[in-house]
C-alpha cells in the first residue's frame, strides 16, 4: 500500500533544530519516494493519512537491549545465583525455549509500538534473538529491524557466565564461539571484557576487567575476519583500555576518560554507547525498590558517575556516542526508550534536537545503517513515528505513539500495556 502522510511537521534526524513544516512524505512500499510541500498534489493511488497538527520522525534505534526481560525488579536480576541457573537451565531447555522466545516476540512487538524502528540486542539465551530476527525477516512476524549478536562471549567469571554468554579461559576456544555464533547468521559480536554491578565482589569496582588482552584481541580478531563490530560490556577505565587497545568497535556502558583513552577512540573510530537507563534508577532509587543489595547500589553509583563524565568527555573530543536501554535489566522496560533519550538530554547537557539525532541518525551511522534508516530522506527505508507533541519543545511527547511505520507497514493505532508502578518510580527521576 502507498502511504501519502501528509500536513506533518517534520523533525528528520539530522543534526538541526529546525522543523519542516507543512510537509507530505510519500511511501512506496518499504521506501520513502518523496517528500514534498503539502500543497503540492497527491498522485492517485496513495492512501492518505492527514497529520495536521502533528510531528514526524525517524523510528527511534535502540543500540543496547536484551529482549527477554520485562524490567520487573527480582532477585533473579539482581544476582542470586540459584534463581539464575534455575532460569537458564529451563531458557535451554525443550520446554523452555518456546516460552523464552514467546517473551522475546512480546518484547520486540511492546517496543515497536513504543516507537523503536531498529533494536541491536546484546546477548540473548540460547539463540533466542535470532530467531525471532529471523521471523521478522521473513515475514512472519512484525516486528523492529533487528542486530543480534547471539549469546555473549566472555572468560570464565565473566560478566553473564552462567546466563546469557559463553565462557572460555582459551583464547582459542573463545574465537570458536564466534564462528558457532557466525554459524547462526548472527549480525554482530558481544563480549563482555568487565565485570558489572551485579557481579561485583569489590565496592567501588563494578567494571573489573575479567577477559585478558589475548582473550579480547582472539575474539575480535576472528569476529573482524568475518566481517563482525564487536560490542563490549565494559565499565572501567582500565576495562575500555584493553577493549580499545585489542579490537573492540564499540564500548557499552563505558567510564571516565583520560587523555590516553581519547586517543584510542580516536585512532580506533570506536563508539561510546551510553546506557542511562538502568544505571540511573540503580543508583538512585532505595534499595527496597530495586532488591539490590548496599555493594550494588554504590557500585551503581560509580557506573552512572563514570559513564556520564566519560561521555561528555568524548562528545567534546568528537567521539562517536550512542544510545542503549539495557533493556531487561531492573527498571527497565521494553517500551521506555523514549526515556534514555530525555535521559541524555537531562543529565548529558545536549539539546533535545541533539539527543533525537542521537538516537537515529547517529545511532544508526554507528551500526552502519545510516544509508537504510536514521532519517526522513528521500531514498530511506520508510521507519517513522508520528507524536501528538514538538518534541524539539518537550521530548516527553515520545512517550506516547500516535502512529508506527516500520519498513512502510502502518500502525494506526500503537498501542502499549505499562506498569504503572515503575512508571511512577521512574518518572519520580525526572523531576
């Protein structure tokens, strides 16, 4: 079906602060054809959806999720070692692998309403992602354009041992799993270079370095052969040295910089992906709400600190910075991405036109698909969202999807179940 959407205010992912107004977007099947002044005729055939009064953008790209989680609090999450082999074991199981990826289909469709267009996800259990992006791929299954990488990678005691990654001490056995995961037809490579806050046994060490240079240098080399980006979980200073210093594409979660660090983003073209949304909310609400324990919550405070001082520093130094949820962590939920970009704007010191740009545009020249979606531009693949609210003025209007195009298909009207409690949690941060 040709869309005619028509009357829109168009915010359209580059770096501007500037709105076209009055505009209508022509879509033949999955690619935007034209956009023009709206007083200009409408050819025949296109079926029309009058915005007037609204605002069009690019679909948001969510760089860092993990699809199997609702963003509920739980002792599972928050490290209790028990509860998380019981869940992995029944994730892998016969019995569980069909409920596992019911929740993934679940999540992915409750973001698309949320209006995410494209999803990189970040380690999942059991291939799980993967066939899900499969689906969606082949027709199956509606769903945002997805990167998966299959599960991560890391050494023994490394962040997501005994969950979603793989572990190994052999450097050679660790470069084995990225061709098990090349043989899934995955889309990017995972490690996990550091520890997390959940995993740490130190207080003020949440980003332990874990995988050793010729870990970390084994598995990107191999990944880079096959034309993989490695991402890295990575949340030290001396965690980003070893990643940078041995192959990895982008820093996930990321910590303070010093100069030497800014060089190797520089002479590497690494991204920094900034993930707010469970480090916020980790560090600042009780520990009653968030069941982590007194080591976790200053953990967390380090991880939130380190990350925002880290990406300020590389948006001063031109380093390419990106946005993620973390989705699945606790307290963050498949449908709140628009909160990492108010995030970024709020805590970050960038504009809101920035933080939007962020968020599509530049996210997507970090994964390498700013030649397919990011913008409203003539030629792009047609993934758009239609606000009710200027959200140049207030980006709280992303909270709220008045239409969905994924790929040219329509969604009239999105629609997305909540929790209102951890609403309220979380809205409480913003104040």
């Amino acid at each position: 079906m040709p869309y005619a959407l028509t009357h829109a205010a168009i915010f359209d992912g580059t770096n501007t602060d500037e709105l076209r107004l009055d505009q209508t977007v022509l879509i033949d099947g999955e690619t935007i054809t034209s956009i023009q002044d709206a007083s200009l005729p409408i050819p025949e055939g296109y079926e029309i959806h009058d915005l007037t009064g609204k605002f069009l953008l690019p679909g948001l790209i969510n760089l860092h999720a993990h699809l199997f989680g609702t963003g509920k609090p739980s002792k599972t999450l928050a490290g209790e070692s028990g509860s998380q082999k019981r869940m992995v074991h029944f994730a892998n199981s016969r019995l569980g692998r069909p409920v596992i990826d019911g929740m993934v289909k679940k999540h992915v469709q409750t973001a698309l309403h949320a209006g995410v267009t494209t999803i990189r996800s970040s380690g999942d259990f059991a291939y799980s992602d993967v066939r899900t992006r499969d689906k969606i791929r082949a027709g199956k299954l509606l769903g945002p354009r997805l990167l998966v990488p299959g599960p991560a990678i890391t050494c023994v005691g490394g962040h997501g041992d005994g969950t979603f990654a793989v572990t190994s001490n052999d450097p050679k056995e660790l470069a084995g799993y990225v061709d098990r995961n090349a043989s899934h037809k995955v889309d990017c490579i995972k490690i996990c270079v550091t520890g997390g806050v959940m995993d740490a046994k130190v207080k003020g060490e949440p980003g332990e370095v874990k995988m050793t240079p010729e870990q970390t240098k084994a598995v990107c080399g191999r990944a880079h052969e096959l034309g993989y980006h490695v991402a890295s979980h990575t949340e030290s200073s001396k965690g980003i040295k070893v990643a940078l210093e041995n192959g990895v594409d982008t820093i996930e979660h990321g910590s303070f910089l010093d100069e030497e660090l800014v060089e190797l983003f520089q002479k590497t073209g690494a991204a920094f992906i900034v993930t707010t949304s469970p480090a916020l909310p980790l560090a600042k609400l009780p520990t009653s709400i968030t069941m982590l324990n007194d080591l976790c919550l200053y953990n967390s405070e380090v991880v939130i600190d380190g990350m925002i001082a880290g990406a300020k520093k590389a948006m001063e130094n031109g380093i390419p910075v990106g946005l993620g949820t973390d989705e699945s962590c606790p307290l963050v939920t498949p449908y709140d991405m628009w909160r990492e970009v108010a995030y970024f704007a709020k805590f970050y010191g960038v504009s809101n036109s920035y933080a939007l740009h962020t968020a599509t545009l530049g996210n997507a020249k970090i994964i390498g698909l700013d030649a397919e979606t990011g913008s409203v531009e003539e030629g792009k693949c047609a993934d758009l969202i239609v606000v009710d609210e200027n959200p140049l003025e207030n980006l709280e209007a992303l909270r709220q999807m008045r239409h969905v195009m994924v790929r040219g298909h329509w969604l009239e009207t999105p629609a997305v179940e909540k929790n209102a409690q951890i609403e309220e949690w979380l809205d409480s941060l913003m104040k």
